[in-house]
C-alpha cells in the first residue's frame, strides 16, 4: 500500500462529473482540490521514503488531507443534490 495514489476522481468515482464540473465552476472547491492533490503528493513522498509513521508532520499532513477529503466530498454531495 505504499504511495498509495488518493486522487478524488478515484475517491469518488461516483462523483466525477460534479468533480470536473465543480473544478472548472467552484473556486473554492478547485483551490481545495489543488491543496489536497499537492497534500496526497507530499504524504506519497513521505511513504515511499518510509517516513516513521511517528513523524508529526507526516502525521498533521494526513489530517489536513483527511480534512480536505471530507469537505471536498460534503461539496459534492451538496452539488449532486442540487443538479439532480
């Protein structure tokens, strides 16, 4: 599981349409989306240099992805719901 890629489209596979819709239309959500991708990047790094998992960078980097996650995707339900 090392580098494991979390890109959203893989994520949330089922929310694809409103993932490219809400980067070209959304610029809050395509600024959160840029900060998650570069965050899952650097955490990926991290992992295939086998960072201890102890590092509390690495750590609060994981978090904050955690974090993006879970508002990128109340965003797209909240989109999904309303364009349905």
């Amino acid at each position: 599981m090392l580098g494991e890629n979390h890109l959203l489209t893989q994520e949330f596979p089922e929310y694809l349409a409103a993932i490219i819709e809400l980067k070209s239309t959304n610029n809050t959500f395509c600024l959160m989306a840029k900060r998650y991708h570069q965050l899952d990047h650097q955490i990926r790094g991290f992992e295939q240099n086998e960072v201890p998992i102890s590092d509390e960078h690495f750590i609060e980097l994981k978090a904050e992805r955690a974090v993006l996650k879970d508002q990128l995707y109340q965003l797209l339900v909240s989109h999904s719901k309303q364009s349905g």
